[in-house]
C-alpha cells in the first residue's frame, strides 16, 4: 500500500515534537546556521529510536523533508500512514531498491532535505557505514549535511544536537565506502562540540 508525503502536515507536525521532545528530555541544537540551502543529504548517527524526530526537529518545520525509512516500520497502517505523511519513505535494506532510490534522488533533486542514517541501523558499531548516503550525494551533487545527535537519552537528559558544516564529496571519488567512512568520522568528530 503506498502512503502520501504531506508537507502541511509536517509543518504542523514538527513544532508539536519539538514541543514534547523540550519538554521530555530538554535539548539544545548548536549550528543551525550551517542549514544550506536547497536540497541536501543529512546524515545523523543513530542509536535510539528519537533519533529520526530528533533530525527533524533540529532542521525546524520550514524546511521540507524526507527520510528513508526501513519497510518493515509500514507494516502497521496507522503508523505507517502517520510517519509516510511526515515524510517517510520505505528502502528494503536487504538488495537495491531502485524505487526508494529514486523517492531519494528526486526528493534532493526537488531541493528537499534528505535524512538517512549512513550507519543503516540503530546498535551498528560506530565504524559502520553502509554507501547509500555517499552515493545519493555523488549522484545529485547535493551537499552532505552531518549531524551528531547526543547518545544514551532519556528524561531531562538535556540533549544536544549538532549540526556540522555541509560539504560535498570529491566527484573523482568512485568508492563509496570511502565517502561513507568520511562521511562518519564527520559526524562524530562533532561528539566534541557536546
């Protein structure tokens, strides 16, 4: 079943998380000013499930998004219709994808911000890349966004959220495993902005 994309829904939407997530765990985000403009490739670590509205809400609900999602989160209806209409899109992690693919390629394209998590999953060690992130850069020649996003949270953790600079890979590069490899040791070379 194929759920819509509603950016008015997403910029009702965010604030409200925001909100909840000031609330819940109290949090500050440092470098919103290196936002570019137009479309981009973000790329945030993950190790907990907040971690995709954590993304969100430090990009703020003016800015257009989307997010490559596992499939198996669109099993549920409800659930998948709620996260498709925020901006979420299916990627079957187990082959190629071309459909999810170009959901990605056209969303950069149309100058969205593209969220998607280089390490693939939650738990991955923090050496782990898969290349999707670093091919999606190379193939629309969008700047790549890193994120750090505070690790271990939970009630009035005071959550930090770092936004790097963007920068865009070397398009003579044609190994993607070592675009994905800088692409990490970026995003956690932020950890020490926390």
């Amino acid at each position: 079943m194929k759920f819509k994309y509603h950016r008015w829904f997403q910029w009702i939407a965010v604030p409200f998380v925001a909100l909840a997530f000031h609330i819940y765990f109290g949090y500050k985000v440092i470098g919103r000013e290196n936002i570019p403009e137009g479309g981009c490739v973000v790329c945030p670590n993950h190790v907990q499930l907040s971690d995709p509205p954590f993304a969100a809400v430090a990009l703020t609900h003016r800015t257009p998004l989307r997010l490559m999602a596992k499939k198996e989160l669109f099993h549920k209806k409800a659930f998948a219709w709620l996260i498709a209409a925020l901006g979420a899109f299916p990627i079957d992690r187990e082959g190629a994808d071309i459909t999810a693919i170009k959901t990605a390629l056209g969303s950069v394209r149309a100058g969205q911000k593209l969220i998607i998590f280089p390490q693939g999953t939650r738990g991955a060690a923090e050496g782990e890349t898969k290349k999707g992130a670093a091919m999606l850069a190379v193939k629309t020649r969008a700047p790549i966004l890193p994120m750090y996003i505070t690790e271990n949270k939970g009630f009035r953790c005071k959550a930090t959220i770092v936004i790097g600079e963007p920068f865009r890979p070397d398009p003579a590069e044609k190994d993607y495993a070592v675009i994905a490899d800088d692409i990490l040791h970026r995003i956690y070379a932020l950890k020490e902005q926390v």
